[in-house]
C-alpha cells in the first residue's frame, strides 16, 4: 500500500501545470521584413531614389558646364576685342 501511495503522490505532481516556453518554428514575427516581395520593394525604392539623386545631380553638373561655357565664349570676346585695340595701335 505504500507503494501506491508514492505513485498517487507522484502524478499529482506530475499534473501540476507548469509555465513552459514555445518556440515558433517558420516566420511569424517580423515576417514582412524577411519576405521577398518586400525586399524587392525595398530595393526598387532604393533604386528610384539613387536614380533620382543622380538625375539631379547631372543638372546641377549641367547647368555648371553651361555657365563655365558661356564664361569661356566670355573671355574669347574680350581676347578677340583686346587684340583689334592692339592692331589699331600699332
């Protein structure tokens, strides 16, 4: 009878609940952040921008280019009027 009682006393503590952490096993957080379609949105976005920057970045090379050109046909002016005055003079 003894030997009954150890095994009753033992599945009574056996059936006492216990808080026992569960593990996910796949993506269920942060599962947008690892799917394809979102890198790839993320990197067409990327891409848009970088194109973007660049695109105005062309511009802004441009319109210096512009500027340094019309400075140039400037001076050619200046250097063709300076030597009419010297061919006068002499």
């Amino acid at each position: 009878m003894l030997a009954l009682r150890t095994v009753a006393a033992r599945r009574v503590v056996s059936r006492v609940p216990v808080a026992a952490r569960s593990y996910t096993i796949g993506r269920s957080e942060g599962s947008v952040a690892e799917s394809r379609g979102f890198n790839k949105k993320e990197k067409a976005h990327e891409d848009q921008y970088v194109h973007k920057h660049e695109a105005e970045q062309i511009a802004k090379l441009r319109a210096q280019i512009e500027s340094r050109e019309a400075e140039v046909a400037k001076l050619k002016e200046e250097e063709a009027e300076l030597k009419k005055n010297a061919a006068k003079k002499q």
